[in-house]
C-alpha cells in the first residue's frame, strides 16, 4: 500500500471545512458590518394575529385537558415531593409584617388589591422559597425537561391524528432527554450577557452609581446591549428545544436548523414570544391576586386555618401550568413557521 501524502491528507479537512463555510453562507445571507438592502433580507412570515394565536393556544390545551391535565398533576407531586413547595411560614410572616408596617394605607378595598399585588409579586419572584440543595435544582431541572419534552411529544402527536394517552408521552418523550439538556445549557449561556447584566445592576445600586450622571448613562447603554444580545441569541434557542425533540437529531443539528428559521424574521420571532411571557405574567396575575384577596379574607375569619399552605400550592400549580402553556405555545409557534417555508433571506 502506497502512503497517502501529507498534503492529501491536511486537504480534506480544509475542504470538509470550506464545505460547510460555504453552506452556511448560502443559508446565512446576511454579513456582519456590511449593509443589506431591504429586498435581499425580507422574508414572509404569514402567522395570526397575536390574541387570535393565543386563543388557538389556549384551545388546542382545553380540548386535551385530561391528558395535560393529569401531566401537570404528576410533575406536580412529582416536585412536591423532591423539590419541595414554597413556604407557608415565610407567606405568614411576610403578611403579618405588611400589616403591621402598613397602617391604614390598605384598608380600603383598592389598599386590599395593592396588598395582594405586592404579596403576588413577592410570591411570582420567589420572595417564598428556600434556597434549594444542589440535589433540588437538579430534581427541579430535570422535571422542568421532562415536562417539555412530554408536552411536545403529546402535541405532535395529537396534530398528526393520533390518540394518544399520557402514560404513553412519559415512556416516550424522554428518549432526547440528553440532546435536549445539551441545547438547554446553551440557551443557559446564552443568558449570560443578560446575567452580567444583572449582576452589574446590582453592584451599581449598592455604590449609588445609577444615582445619575453619564456614568449611569453608560451603565444602561451597556446593560441594554448585553440584554439584546441574549435576546438576539436565544431567539432560535427556543425552537431548537422543538427541533432536537425529533427522532434522530442531534443537539448543534437542531440549533443550525433553528436559526436558518429565524434568518431575516427574527425581530417577528422575538416580539412573539416577548407577547408569551406577557400573557403569561398576566394569566398569572388573573388568578393569583383574587386567590390571594379570598386566601386572607378566609384565614381572618378563621385563624384556625392559617397553617393551610394555599398560596403555596397554588404557586406549584401554576409553575406546573406554565410550563405546559410555555411548551405548547412555542411547538404550536414553530409549526406555524414552519409551515411558512420560506427561502433564507
């Protein structure tokens, strides 16, 4: 047998290189610092109008409630049991203390609304839990995966006809449960201009550096492009969460394909699932602030009953909730793009 010459063999390589360099230039047709006029970049997009989308959303959920429903109650118990609940005694001592400090200022029905908002907001950003053992935000992660990949698995295929039983998403949608973690870090440092972001605006609050000035004037500059590029970034992310669910792909497979989708309509993209996360904080307020208002009324009626851990419970539920809604509203959003299939622009 004859050697092969080293410049056979360094040439390969170079040319699988140029190969793929090549691809993705035909994909990606837009280039960094060097305009791109408006007739080479716009590509269709044709979707719903937002609430008539979140309507489809909220239907597509209710007319399968049983099998959603019965998921959301295992993943429930499931974190009940291995993560744990928010805490009632830290919800009690909280209360106690807002009307002991607050005077009159909530005693009319408008002060009780502004009371239960101020607990929501507490309650929504974490003010009741713990801090979690290493062991628990492992639980928790993983939970938080399984419930993704089962609502994405039930979807697709209850779109494709088929009749399908939860137990049969529990065996069957955790296969990619490691491309999907795999994506899931990426999206994580992804986030993180966002988390310098935050980090710095709490170093800055502590020194009084965003008391004013163009100091502060240059912190929020930089703190708004670091946000933005993790929303540039992450846009695709949460499509190729969808995409690697698929059977045979490969985690950096589903993130190339998820971000030849968003070419040319990623601000579209991003204002869609900006308008998600504003539902979502609003459904969340819908139901919260009246249970919060009834949860207080009932316990000063009866302080026998303050040891019930309502708000708790109904944090867990809606966390669980929200995932599934989350879920869903994304993989309905990525059918609907995919549908438009449009050449990159």
């Amino acid at each position: 047998m004859t050697a092969k010459k080293p410049i056979t063999i360094i040439k390969k390589p170079i040319n699988k290189i140029k190969k793929r360099y090549d691809s993705f230039l035909k994909r990606r047709p837009h280039r960094s610092f060097r305009r791109t006029r408006r007739r080479d970049y716009v590509r269709s997009l044709k979707l719903p109008g937002y609430i008539s989308f979140t309507i489809y959303v909220y239907k597509t959920i209710w007319n399968n409630k049983k099998v959603f429903g019965f998921l959301a109650l295992l993943y429930a118990i499931l974190t009940a049991i291995l993560v744990g609940i928010a805490s009632q005694e830290i919800y009690s001592t909280l209360t106690g203390a807002i009307d002991t400090t607050s005077g009159d200022l909530f005693s009319s029905a408008i002060g009780e609304i502004g009371k239960a908002s101020l607990l929501f907001v507490t309650s929504a950003t974490g003010g009741l839990s713990q801090s979690m053992t290493e062991s628990q935000q492992i639980y928790a992660g993983i939970i938080s995966l399984l419930t993704w990949m089962t609502s994405v698995w039930l979807l697709r295929n209850i779109l494709a006809g088929h009749k399908v039983k939860m137990r049969d998403g529990l065996y069957s949608a955790g296969a990619p449960i490691i491309s999907t973690f795999i994506v899931a870090l990426v999206f994580i440092i992804q986030l993180l201009p966002l988390a310098l972001a935050l980090i710095g605006y709490s170093a800055a609050s502590a020194t009084g550096l965003l008391s004013g000035g163009v100091e502060a004037m240059l912190f929020w500059i930089a703190a708004g492009l670091l946000a933005l590029l993790s929303l540039y970034w992450s846009t695709s992310t949460f499509f190729a969460l969808v995409i690697v669910t698929l059977p045979g792909m490969y985690p950096f497979n589903a993130l190339r394909t998820a971000g030849d989708m968003v070419v040319g309509r990623r601000l579209r993209i991003l204002l869609r699932l900006l308008w998600m996360i504003i539902i979502t904080v609003i459904s969340w307020a819908i139901i919260m602030i009246p249970i919060i208002i009834l949860d207080s009324w009932l316990k000063s009626l009866w302080p026998a009953i303050d040891w019930v851990p309502t708000i708790p419970i109904v944090l867990l539920i809606l966390s669980t909730l929200t995932i599934i809604w989350i879920s869903s509203y994304i993989y309905l959003f990525y059918r609907k793009v995919v549908a438009d299939d449009a050449a990159p622009a």
